[in-house]
C-alpha cells in the first residue's frame, strides 16, 4: 500500500506519506500527517500513480463535491449493506454460504437477505478532512475496513464509483502482499487445560466416546513450536515432562490457572446454569461451558506479553487427538495475514465435500495477533448477549454464528473433524 498526500494549490505537487506498510497499521499513527493535505490517494501495487489522471479526478471530486474517488480496476461490486437479527434463527439456520470471496458469495447457495458490505479500502482518492474517525483503529483488514467505511457512510460520506472504469489504471500483475512465512519462529501456538473437577460426560450423539483429557494431550504437547500452556497446578509436571522429553522446553512457557481466577464469566454461574439446563451432554454443565470459552482469555494474554515476540498465534486444544490427527513433527503455517484460519465442520455428499454443519471446528485455528484480538473482541460481545437471552451454547456454534455476522473476519476451509489440524 502507498500513499500519497496533494493539496489543492498545486495539484501535480505531491508527497509519499507511506510505502510498503506492514500487513498492520493504524492509520492514527499517520493521523496528523495525513491532516497537513486536501487529499490523499491510496494505492495498492496493482495500479500506477498517474499525475494527469490523479489531477482529473480531483478536479471532478471538487466539481461534485465528492469525498471519495475509487480507482477500481478489480470485478468488485459494492452492494448495500441490510442488517437483520440473526439471533432469531440460533437453533436453526438454512443459510449455508462459502465466505472467500465476493465471486463466490454471489454463485453459492446465498438467501436474499444477504449481501456483502458496501466499502472496504480500495485505491481511491479520499478527502482528507472527513477521511479520519477519532480514536478508530483502521487495520487492514476486509473485516475491519467494512467497519470504518460503514460510519463513514452513516455521517453522509460520499463515494463515487460508477464511472471510476474510465480512469483505466495500467495494472501491474503482483500481489499486493508478501506474507512472512518464516514459519516455524514467527507463530505461538496456545493450549490451556483448566480443571474444573467434574467429569464431562459423553456427547449424546457419541455416547461410547471417552477418553482422558491428559493422556490425549501429549500430540499437543509434542508440537515443535514456541508454545504457551494454561494448566491447572496438578498438570504442570506433566505438560514439563513431555515438553523436556522431546527437547522443547526452551521454547516453552507454562502459565499455571486456578478455577477462582481464570474461569471464564465465573461470575455469571448461577444464570449460565439456567441456560444450560436445556442443552444437550455434555453442553448442560456451566463450568465446562465456561472452561471451554476461557481459551480466548488465554489468546489475549499470550498476545500481549508475546513472551517469543511472534506475529502470529494459534489455538490448539489441550486433547485435540481425541478426534483430530495429528501427525508427529507437523508444524502450523500461517496461511493468511489478514483473517482467522480455521475449519468448517463438512460431510461428503454427492461426491463433494460440503459445508453443510452449522458449527465451526473451534479446536485449532490460527491468524496475525492483531485479527486474533479482533476475534476475541467479538466472540466476549456475542457471548454474553447470547447469555442475557437465555442462550450458553457449544464454542463450535457460536464461531459459527460470528461467522454469519462477520464473514469476512475468518479464512474457511471445509473439512472433517480428523483432517482439522492437517488443512489448518
């Protein structure tokens, strides 16, 4: 990304305000730089700065009193955003649609009612006066930019984007971003295993399913990775003893959690015990309920101490060979900077894998600690408004519900429960 300020007194006069960014910033870094100009032009890698073109575009934008210009030489339709309460359908939803791209939200198997927010941050010239919101974090990020441009709409924004064709921007065949891919030193995987002194029993549909919490974990343990493990006092010999036993514990931190602290809205129990009442083994016992969904506290202090100053992070749950493979010495690669990687629970049918569960495989996923932080911002808020409606359901659905809300926030994959770890 570049960008470039101009002023009005000399429109052909104009200054790189910022090149080739990271695949995070914020734009209040830039905040009173950006404020020293009429107008900024944001470029990506896949469009040339052209000063007469650039000169015209502004003198149009002044003529109609635009605030924003885009320079769109992509197949990106902007269509209104329609919001409608997706709570109304927890139990069940018929919306089954694959999340990529816009191409393939409009040929999958879309309701009306949804559509694709109507601005993200595409090369445009913007306005610089109505350009910056106080105290907004910009990321780049679909999720995020679909956020900001969203108020900017509601204060009266302006965009004009209808004849932006005719520009005809000479393209440059690159990729807008080279994602770090230094993998093995550069993701921290997170596992935690709270001890809630009660046995879980077997999921209804399952019932033969059992197996020990501690002996599954050892395929998680092994992970030859940095790792930051959240345990109970009683298991910290064990998660040391398998760590040193495979010569890990160099890049290993143990992270001991008690029930009284750590416990996920224990302060919420007695009326999560009333939600649960109604759900089904082993989602009708709160503190499982409530262990299950801490995992995010842990991302969130993993994140801010960075104890092995990473970028990325991935969540691994403490036995997740109770049901996923996982091979021995295989590594997690971050497949994406900008969205949460993670599985969509699927069936084959008709000689296609389909996504056709309405759950999220919540066991593993991984993303860049600036979009895990924006997950765990939404997954607290969705919680406990599922909570004040009477509502405590599995971690795999409610991922699924803040993917419905929020599809472009997570980069799916379809798979069964066994391959989750393997296609993460």
């Amino acid at each position: 990304m570049i960008f470039y300020g101009i002023n009005i007194s000399n429109l052909l006069k104009y200054d790189i305000l910022l090149s080739d960014p990271p695949p995070y910033f914020d734009f209040l870094s830039i905040k009173n730089t950006i404020q020293q100009y009429d107008f900024i032009v944001l470029l990506d890698e896949n469009i040339l700065f052209d000063q007469q073109k650039i000169r015209e575009s502004i003198e149009f934008m002044i003529k109609n009193d635009f605030d924003q210009f885009l320079l769109n030489n992509s197949q990106t339709t902007f269509l209104e955003i329609m919001e409608y309460d997706y709570y109304k359908r927890i139990v069940k939803s018929n919306r089954i649609f694959k999340n990529l791209t816009n191409e393939d939200l409009k040929q999958k198997n879309q309701q009306n009612d949804y559509k694709p927010f109507q601005c993200t941050l595409q090369p445009s010239i913007i306005q610089t006066k109505n350009f910056i919101l106080p105290d907004f974090f910009l990321k780049i990020n679909p999720h995020i930019e679909n956020l900001y441009w969203e108020e900017l709409v509601k204060n009266g924004f302006k965009i004009f984007s209808k004849n932006s064709k005719k520009l005809d921007l000479e393209i440059i065949e690159e990729p807008i971003f080279s994602i770090d891919l230094t993998i093995k030193n550069n993701i921290t995987i997170i596992t935690g295993y709270l001890n809630i002194n009660i046995k879980r029993s077997s999921k209804s549909n399952t019932a033969n399913q059992t197996y020990d919490y501690i002996e599954k974990s050892r395929a998680t343990l092994q992970i030859p990775q940095y790792i930051v493990i959240y345990c109970s006092e009683d298991i910290i010999q064990h998660v040391t003893k398998i760590r040193e036993e495979f010569g890990l514990l160099n890049i290993t931190k143990i992270i001991k959690i008690t029930l009284e602290d750590n416990l996920y809205m224990v302060d919420k129990l007695d009326k999560i015990r009333e939600n649960v009442a109604k759900n089904n083994p082993p989602y009708d016992i709160p503190e499982y309920i409530l262990a299950v969904n801490s995992r995010y506290r842990y991302i969130q202090n993993a994140i801010e101490n960075n104890y092995f100053n990473t970028n990325y992070f991935a969540w691994v749950d403490f036995s997740l060979s109770h049901i996923v493979d996982m091979p021995p010495n295989k590594i997690i690669e971050p497949k994406s900077h900008d969205k949460v990687r993670i599985g969509w629970i699927a069936r084959y049918t008709d000689n296609q894998i389909v996504g056709n569960h309405y759950f999220l495989g919540g066991g593993v996923f991984s993303g860049h600690k600036e979009i895990m932080k924006e997950l765990i911002k939404i997954h607290h808020i969705e919680f406990v408004r599922l909570t004040e409606m009477g509502y405590n359901i599995n971690d795999d659905k409610l991922l699924y519900i803040i993917m419905e809300q929020n599809p472009y926030l997570f980069d799916t994959y379809f798979s069964y429960y066994n391959n989750l770890f393997i296609r993460l």
